[in-house]
C-alpha cells in the first residue's frame, strides 16, 4: 500500500498542479474581465459626457426652428400692416388733395362772384377774398377783348 502511496504521490502533485494552474487562468480571467468591465464603464461615462453637449445642440436647433417659424408670422403681420399704412397714407393725401381743390374752388368761386359785383375790388372788406377777386382780375381777360371776339358775359 505504500508502494501505492508513493505512486499516487507524484500523480497528486501533478493534480495540484493543474488545479493551481487553473486557479491561476481563473483569476487572469477574472482580471481580463474586471478590466473590460472598467473599460465599459469609462466608455459609458465618455458617452454620457459627449451625449450632454448633443443634447444641447438638439434643443437649440429645435429653438432656433421654432423662432424662425415666429419671425416669418411676424414679417408676414408686418408686410400686411406696412400695405394697410401705405393705402392709408395714399387716402390721406388724397382726402387732403380734395379738399384744398375744393377750397382752391371756393375761393375762385367767391373771387368770381365778388369781381362781377364790382365796387371797391371785391371781397367787401374781408382782405382774403379781396386778393382772390384782384387774382381773378389778374387771369381774366379783358371785357373790351372778350366783347371784340364775338363772346358776351
């Protein structure tokens, strides 16, 4: 039995030795994959990192449309109140055109009415309607010019 001993002996110790060896790639294993794992978790981190500033580019770009769209409303607002002002202004100088034609009108009228009457030049003492009817008297021809061509007043 001894003689047996002795041979399982060195059969043993060269069992242990694999066992001692397996451990060792086990734990080179374990070794390789806690580094893989680190590796991934840094690289999870740098993605983390990187997806910030990409998050923050998106939502400025999204802004950005979003302000775009509302300047073109309000160039589009502010083209259709710059027509309104301008047919606006157009009425305006044309009310204002108007009226200084019928005021222009009025006073020939008077000034006309004022020299027919005669007397001391028109206008009865109202200093205005004297210098229209001396205006009137100014343009017009003549009576004894009128009367020489055949037209009668």
């Amino acid at each position: 039995m001894r003689a047996a001993l002795l041979s399982a002996a060195p059969v043993a110790a060269v069992v242990a030795e694999e066992q001692e060896e397996a451990a060792k790639e086990v734990a080179e294993v374990e070794r390789g994959l806690l580094e893989l794992q680190q590796l991934f978790l840094d690289m999870a981190a740098l993605v983390e990192a990187q997806g910030a500033p990409l998050g923050d580019i998106e939502r400025h770009v999204a802004a950005a449309a979003g302000d775009v769209g509302a300047a073109e409303a309000e160039l589009s607002e502010a083209r259709r109140l710059q027509g309104e002002a301008r047919r606006r202004r157009v009425c305006l100088a044309g009310g204002i055109a108007a009226l200084l034609l019928v005021a222009v009108a009025v006073a020939v009228v008077a000034a006309l009415v004022l020299a027919r009457r005669g007397g001391d030049g028109g206008g009865g003492g109202n200093p205005v309607l004297q210098l229209a009817a001396r205006a009137v008297k100014l343009v017009s021809p003549r009576d004894d010019v009128i009367s020489g061509v055949g037209f009668d007043r």
